[in-house]
C-alpha cells in the first residue's frame, strides 16, 4: 500500500482534530461540558436498566390484553386459529377431498 498525499493530509487533519478537542475539554466550559455528558449518560443508564426491569410485566400485560381486546372484537378468533394450528400440524381429517396427494419424493444424489 503507498501512501499519498491524500492520506496524509486527512491523518494531519485528524490528528489536529483531536488536539483542539483535548484543549477544548481542558477549559471550564469544557468540563463543563463533560460533566453534562457523564449526567445524560448515568440518567440514560438507569433509564434503560429500568425498562429492563419492567419488561416482563410489560409483555405479560400486553399479552393478556391482546388476548382480551381479540377475543372482544372477533369472538370466533380462537376457534379459527384453533384449526389452523391442526392444518398446519396435519390432523386434519383425511375425508375432506377423496384424494389422497402426496409429494413425491426427490431421488437421492449419488
């Protein structure tokens, strides 16, 4: 890899970057600035290790009320979903259709 000019120039430009940040940060209003930072940042902490804590009653709650706001407004839900869980687990009744299809099976690669 060779180094051009155009990376050099955007490491100086970095570099001097970082310098004025750390003189910038050395000044009262600097740390001023740092300490607000470490504020946000411990509140934003607890904040979330909260909604951590709540989480499970949250799901709880809101999986009882789902449960109750479906079974309210469309009264025949659990017994559609009830069929098609045994449509899809294959218990349904095999007298439906007179046919008996089923998939071929695919010969072995040898």
């Amino acid at each position: 890899m060779s180094i051009n000019a155009k990376h050099l120039a955007t490491f100086i430009l970095g570099a001097a970057a970082g310098v004025a940040a750390h003189k910038y940060l050395q000044t009262e209003e600097g740390e001023k600035l740092l300490e607000d930072l470490k504020t946000k940042a411990n509140n934003l902490k607890a904040e979330a290790e909260g909604a951590i804590d709540k989480a499970p009653e949250y799901f709880e709650e809101l999986k009882t009320k789902g449960a109750e706001t479906l079974k309210g407004n469309f009264p025949d839900a659990e017994g559609f979903f009830k069929d098609l869980f045994e449509k899809f687990k294959g218990t349904k009744g095999s007298a439906s259709s007179g046919t008996d299809v089923t998939t071929p099976t695919p010969d072995p690669i040898s």
